[in-house]
C-alpha cells in the first residue's frame, strides 16, 4: 500500500513537472500591430515569467517582428539587455497607444532602458526598425490588446 500511493505521488509529480516544462517552451500568442502605416507582427508576453525571459538567448529575429510587452500596471518600466544577443529598439508606449519614446540598446549590456513616461506597453525590434520607418514619440500603435483594469 505504501509503495503504491508512493508511485501514485511520484507519477502526480511527474506530470506536474513535464506541463510546466511544456508550458515554459509553448509558442508565444502572435499578433499584429500597426504603427503608423507600418505593419509589425509581434508575439505578446504578458505575464510575469514570459516578460521576464522576453528575448533572452535568441540569435535572429525576421525583420518585420517584435515583442509586445503588456505590463499588468501602468509605470515607469524599465528593460535591460541581460543574456540578449541581439540589438534592439524598444518603444515604450502609454495606456492609448502613444509612443512615449524609442531606445536602442546593446547586446548583453546590464543597464537600464526606461520609459520617459506612465507606460502600459513596450515594444522591441530588431535595433533601427523604427528609426528606418521614421517613427518617433508621438507615432499611434494600433492593434494593442486591451488590457481589463486591475490587470
């Protein structure tokens, strides 16, 4: 008896421990914004654990893609470059869809990146994307999930 409900804990732990590793490497949602005329297709981080690795260890990224930060709060968020290989722009951007400003960061540089104000959402691109669509602060993202009060 004590070796069967043994067996039943392990195999519940197993099971527990191979969906969360399958959920860790799940895809990431995708969807498409546009910024001005320009179309960006961007996969969508919106929980702690995803925001967190964001675009850490990989080594390209097509040209017209991105990664939409939704941020749970509205702040002043910051982003750092710890373990990212590639150089990128990011754009904060406030709860209506206005760039508040447009950073290019380095690869694997430990500094901070910080929106210039209240921010709900960030963008990031390959480094130049915006700057080679003349898309300064000001520009309109549409497209933007909406994000429910509280959250």
């Amino acid at each position: 008896m004590r070796t069967l409900t043994f067996d039943r804990a392990l195999g519940a732990l197993v099971l527990v421990l191979a969906a969360s590793f399958a959920h860790a490497d799940a895809p990431l949602r995708t969807i498409g914004v546009k910024i001005g005329t320009h179309a960006l297709k961007v996969e969508v981080v919106d929980t702690d654990e995803t925001r967190s690795k964001g675009l850490m260890f990989r080594k390209t990224m097509p040209a017209n893609d991105g990664m939409l930060f939704v941020f749970e709060d509205v702040g002043y968020h910051s982003m750092w470059m710890k373990n990212t290989y590639l150089p990128l722009s990011v754009a904060f951007i406030d709860g209506e869809g206005k760039i508040l400003n447009i950073l290019d960061m380095e690869p694997l540089m430990e500094i901070t990146y910080t929106a210039a104000g209240p921010a709900r959402y960030a963008i990031e691109t390959n480094k130049g994307w915006f700057a080679g669509k003349k898309i300064e602060a000001g520009a309109k993202v549409t497209g933007l999930p909406l994000v429910k009060p509280g959250r």
